[in-house]
C-alpha cells in the first residue's frame, strides 16, 4: 500500500477485505457442512452400540453439530437409566 | 499418451470456454496437436468462440451413441495447424453422454492428441460429472468475487473427494487497477482461500468481446491483455517457468485520474496479471 492509497483508504477496510473476510466465514460453513442424512444414520448406529451396554431411548439421543471458529464438534447427548446389568440386579432385589 | 485437462469452475460465466478455446489454441501453435471438446450439451458455445459454428456436422453425442466416429465429428481449425473441436450436442441434455462413454472418447482421445481440453459446463451435476470423468489434470478457473470463489471452493472439495490430484487456478477478469484500490481481492486473497497452485491470472478484457464478436480468438489479437495471459498460462502448461510479464498498462488506463496521478507519482503498480 503507497502513500495515497493509504490516504483514500477511509477507515482502514476495503470491501476486498470484506468480501474476504465474508467468504472465509462462508467457506468454514461450506466446507463442514455434512449430508442431512448424515445425523439421522449417526444417531441410529450410536443407539445401537449404546443399548448393548446401558438401557436408552431412541428419541432421547440427540446429535448434533456444533460449529466453531475452526473446528466443528459432534455434540452426542445420551441420558439412560443405569447399566444393564445393575438393572437386573435391582430388579431381582424389588422382586 | 495426451494429457486431458478438464476446464471447470462452478459458477456460470466466468471464462471456461474462453480458457478453453484460448488455451487449446496456444497449445497447438507450440506444436501440440490439441483437441477442444466442448461437453456443454444443450448449450454449445466452443465452436462460435472457435470460430467455428459453420463447420458443425455430428456432435459427442453422436459419437458417444456410436453413430460416427471421432474422426467424422471433429472439427479441423484451418487456421491453426494442429488443432481440433469437438463439439457439443445443441439439442440434446446432459443425460445424453454418460461418464462410461466420456472415459472410453477419452482414451481414445489421448491415443491421437499430445492435448485433450475439456470445456466444462457449469454446475456440480451430470454435465461436471462427465466433464472430470477422464481428467488426468483439472483447471479451476475464478473470478475474483464472492460467489464465484464460494462456487470454486465446493468444486474443488468435490474433485478432491473424486480423488483428482493434478489441480491448479486460473483467476480470470482480474481488474488490477480495482485490486489496487482495494475494490476487488487480490491474486494473493483468492489463493490463499482456495489453497490450490496457481497456474495464472488473467486480467479482464474488453478486446475479449471483439474477438468473440468476430469468431476470432484473443491470442491473436495483439493488443489483448487477456490473450497475452492465456499464451503464458499455455507455456507454463508446457512445462517452462514463465514469469508474470510487467503490469498490465491497460489496467490502468479508465482507472480514474487519482489513479493515473498515483500511477505517474509511484509508478507501476505491483499487481501482476499472469
Ligand atoms: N478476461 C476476460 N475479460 C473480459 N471478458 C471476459 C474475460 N473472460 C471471459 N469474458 C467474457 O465473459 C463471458 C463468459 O465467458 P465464457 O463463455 O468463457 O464463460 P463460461 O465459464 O464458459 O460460461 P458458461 O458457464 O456459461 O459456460 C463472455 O462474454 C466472455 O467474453
Ligand atoms: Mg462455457
């Protein structure tokens, strides 16, 4: 940048700097974006995986993504009951 | 064995075909046979660029149905020695070639020519399919706006998800003088978003449109900065290490008296085309 740029320059931003800044911003999103199916397959195989160790609910896990800055996080949220086996134990016990 | 370089962009409009014509030119006048193929089908564009609208006979269509061979529907440019065009189907959609026949009219292609240069269509489906189906090489090419590298960007995740290695950017209509002002991002902006190499830049043109008004391609206009950038970008293809030739005069002329009074206080400025 030479001497009158700098001067015509209002306030220091140019709008090449905005259309770089937007599209970095739009590209982050771009390129993590993950097929709609995607979550749907996630959660059904997580449930199937889960189940064999503790008791849960289908509609009761939630995916989702969460995104950041440069990073994205697969948000897995999973309430059960207790592990199956004490389950039966406590079963046997009320019984 | 030729080498096939696909021509893609996404985004509509923004120089495929002029790349394509202009590129495939150079290439021959180096002494390469080179062939242009046009996938475009339903809207075929390569041969009024080329010059060659008049010559059409059979289309890829036509040979991909295997109703005539290449040899029957290839277009000879007579000026320039050497080089060739397929043409697109005008009448037909994009479902008419799959990417089994264009693999196969490849190979065959490859047999016969040092260059095979396909002209993408726009878009991300069947048309860009078959288009990258025998690729050895892809060239991206942008413009430097908002959309047209947001476009670049999803092509260039989805050729590497096809697993097209060879890939390098062309940045067309570069408006050094707005790049200088700080109007329209730069060479080094685009490219350090898109995060591919670089194979050249070429600055935006009005004697584009003279030429393609006449048939008549930019490399052979003298005076055209933007077919000065194309017979570069054919060299480097070639194989030389070609410098980027000093800035564009033109890119200042209409730029607006700050900027020939910055021009004349600073002198040239440092926004290289090619
Ligand atoms: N460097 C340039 N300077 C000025 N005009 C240009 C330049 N490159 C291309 N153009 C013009 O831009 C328009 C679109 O170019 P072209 O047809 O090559 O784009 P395309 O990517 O093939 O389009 P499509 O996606 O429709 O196939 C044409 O009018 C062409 O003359
Ligand atoms: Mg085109």
């Amino acid at each position: 940048m030479n001497l009158l740029d700098f001067i015509f320059r209002r306030n220091g931003s140019s709008s090449s700097e905005t259309a770089k800044n937007r599209l970095k911003l739009v590209l982050i999103q771009d390129r993590s974006s993950l097929p709609a199916s995607l979550l749907d397959t996630l959660r059904d195989e997580l449930l199937r995986v889960i189940s064999k160790h503790v008791k849960v609910d289908k509609g009761d896990i939630e995916v989702s993504i969460s995104r950041a800055q440069n990073y994205n996080t697969l948000v897995v949220n999973v309430p059960f009951r207790a592990p199956k086996r004490q389950l039966r134990k406590l079963a046997t016990v009320t019984e | 064995m030729g080498r096939i370089i696909t021509i893609t962009s996404g985004k509509g409009g923004v120089g495929k075909t002029t790349t394509s014509a202009n590129l495939s030119a150079s290439l021959a006048l180096a002494g390469k046979r080179t062939i242009a193929v046009d996938t475009d089908i339903g809207l075929r564009n390569l041969d009024v660029v080329m010059g060659l609208e008049n010559r059409v006979v059979y289309d890829i269509v036509n040979v991909a149905e295997g109703a005539v061979s290449l040899e029957q529907a290839w277009i000879k440019h007579k000026r320039v020695q050497g080089l060739y065009m397929l043409p697109a189907s005008q009448s037909r959609n994009k479902n008419a070639v799959s990417v089994n026949d264009m693999k196969r009219i490849g190979q065959e292609l490859k047999q016969k020519f040092d260059y095979v240069i396909i002209d993408c269509p726009a878009g991300i489906e069947q048309g860009f399919q078959n288009a990258i189906a025998a690729a050895d090489e892809i060239i991206v090419v942008t413009t430097p706006e908002v959309s047209a590298v947001r476009d670049a960007d999803r092509v260039i995740g989805l050729l590497e998800n096809a697993s097209k290695e060879k890939l390098q950017l062309i940045i067309n209509r570069l408006k050094p003088a707005m790049v200088k002002r700080g109007e329209m991002m730069s060479t080094g902006d685009v490219t350090e978003i898109l995060a591919i190499s670089l194979l050249g830049v070429v600055p935006d043109d009005e004697k584009i449109i003279v030429s393609t008004n006449c048939g008549e391609l930019a490399i052979f206009n003298p005076a055209s900065v933007a077919g000065k950038a194309f017979k570069t970008i054919a060299r480097r293809l070639l194989g030389e290490e070609v410098v980027a030739p000093r800035p564009v005069e033109a890119s200042v002329n209409g730029a607006g008296v700050m900027n020939k009074l910055k021009h004349f206080f600073f002198g040239a400025n440092d926004t290289h085309p090619a």
